[in-house]
C-alpha cells in the first residue's frame, strides 16, 4: 500500500508536486484559442484544489475517470490568489494500492470508541421488542460495517466517512438529556428513534470512492428506505407491538419536519418533536462549526452561505 506524500492543504506556490490524489471532478475545456485543456478537482482528506493540464490534454482525459485515484507530477502555481496546480503527467492508480481514508475527509473521533457508546444506549433500553429491534440493526455485523463508514450526508452536515455514526450518536446524547428534563416522555422510544432516524442512509450514498446519492438514495431517499428497513426486521420479531411500530415509523417519517425538507409527515407526537429539533440542532451546528473552520481569510467572517442564508461571524 502506498504512502501518501504530501496532502493538499500543506502544499506551497512554486512546489514540485509529486503524490497521488482522488479525482473529484474532471472536464474538457478549450481556449479562446480553441485549444484544449483538462480541468481537474483533486481531493483528498484536506480538502480540494483545482488543476489543470495544459499540454496532452486529450490523451491524459483518456486515462483516469472521475472518481479515480490519479499520481500526479506537476507544479503548484498561484492563481487568483489561490492555489492551483499545473499537471504535467499522470497515471491512474487502483485503490487496492492505497489508504482510501488518506483520500476522503473522515469523522475526528474514534470510530470503534463512537460505535461502543451507540451499543452502550441500546443497551439501555428497556422495552424487549424496541432493544430487539435495535440488537438486529447494530449487532448486525454488515449494518455495523456500513453504519460506521456511512457519511451522514453529502453537501450540508457531517460529510465525511463515519459521519453517520458520530451524528447519530451525538443525537441520541442530547435525547438522553431532554429525557432527563422531561421525563414524562417516553426514554426508550427517544433514544430507538434517534439511533434509527438516518438508518435509511447507510444505503442514501456510495462512499467506497466519491460520497455520491446511490440509485435508491436518489429514487426513493433515505426516509422512506428506513421505514421499509424497520418493517422488515419488525415483521422477523415475534408479536412486535403494533403501537410501538406505529410510533416508531411516525418518528423516522417526521424526523425532518417539515414538508418542503422532505418528510412525509410534520412531527404529532412529543418523540417524534424532540427527535426531529435535535437531529436539526446537531445537523446545523456541524455544518456551521465546519463552515466557520474554512475561513475566509483573516477576516472574523465567513462568505455568504447559501444553507444560512447569511454571513456567520467567526469571533475573533
């Protein structure tokens, strides 16, 4: 396996740059002249950065596709005040010889330590048929593959390997402690919902190369395949309660709140709200947390973001 030289964020103007990197994004282009040109988006955990092939532009196109793990040689430039490289040559390289996590940004935590604490509040539940329920999802040993490397979505909060598993878990916290606060609502479906509210999303997106929507993620979205998930492990347990059913799908169906976020349905009961406003918190503190950390030079606030539909103001 290969070992990553250098990563996109530590790369200076005028480096020879020598390593590999994920091809993000690739497109032919041409110049007032009519010659073509191949632009480029490399990836890799640190972030993006645009490239260009100026010279064999046609042959190289040829070689890799998007999505693919290119070694390049080239020449960081600078370019309206940002960096850019200039690739001279390039060969397409397997992911069977590199760390496909150098490549692709993943959740800060421990991934194994993350996953103990989610059993932990399964654990914790003391209804039979709900911990049942639970124990066929994330004892599974392919859900537990999948539900640790999942992103928890593509272009807004959470997007990185393991993102699933680190909102998922941080929701089901801050239900623990509206539990606490309130406690005439009902803790095991509290935490059942939350730990099940994304489940649909372990199949919403490929993410063994680029994070993209699968087909299904697509077609039919990660709201609905959850609700079909729960009703095929349901139907495997003996004598399921039908409330607790009834209630646990009106969570997974409600969980985004609104119709014009798509759910299906608006939240009717109080699990189903506390669910909903914490998935919401947990999603947009992510997303603003991550959008203040990409800076805008040294000033105290962020360009306009399009999700807040506003500046953020990073403090000083």
């Amino acid at each position: 396996m290969k070992t990553k030289s250098i990563y996109l964020k530590d790369i200076k103007q005028g480096e020879k740059i020598s390593s590999s990197f994920l091809a993000a994004e690739k497109n032919m282009a041409f110049s007032l002249k009519g010659a073509p040109y191949l632009n480029v988006k490399l990836k890799d955990k640190t972030g993006e950065l645009d490239a260009k092939v100026w010279d064999n532009a046609i042959e190289f196109d040829q070689l890799f596709k998007k999505g693919d793990i290119i070694a390049i040689e080239g020449r960081a430039n600078t370019y309206k005040n940002s960096i850019q490289i200039s690739i001279i040559s390039l060969k397409k390289c397997n992911w069977e010889e590199v760390e496909p996590a150098d490549y692709l940004p993943v959740a800060k935590g421990d991934v194994a330590a993350m996953y103990s604490e989610l059993l932990g509040h399964l654990d914790m539940v003391q209804s039979k048929p709900l911990r049942d329920l639970l124990n066929a999802f994330f004892k599974a040993e392919k859900t537990a593959e999948l539900f640790k490397r999942a992103p928890a979505a593509k272009g807004f909060h959470h997007i990185y390997l393991g993102g699933l598993l680190e909102h998922t878990l941080s929701v089901v916290r801050l239900l623990t402690k509206i539990a606490d606060h309130y406690q005439h609502l009902d803790r095991d479906m509290l935490i059942a919902g939350g730990l099940l509210h994304d489940i649909g999303k372990i199949y919403e997106f490929s993410y063994d190369q680029l994070i993209e929507y699968s087909d299904e993620g697509r077609l039919i979205g990660h709201i609905v395949m959850g609700v079909e998930m729960i009703d095929k492990e349901i139907a495997a347990i003996p004598d399921f309660p039908a409330q607790l059913a009834l209630e646990l799908r009106h969570i997974i169906l409600s969980h985004h709140g609104e119709f014009e976020f798509g759910s299906p349905k608006r939240p009717k009961t109080m699990e189903a709200l506390a669910v909903h406003y914490m998935d919401d918190l947990d999603a947009k503190l992510n997303a603003f947390q991550t959008f203040t950390a990409e800076g805008n030079g040294d000033s105290d606030w962020t360009n306009y973001n399009r999700f807040f539909e506003r500046y953020l103001y990073k403090k000083k």
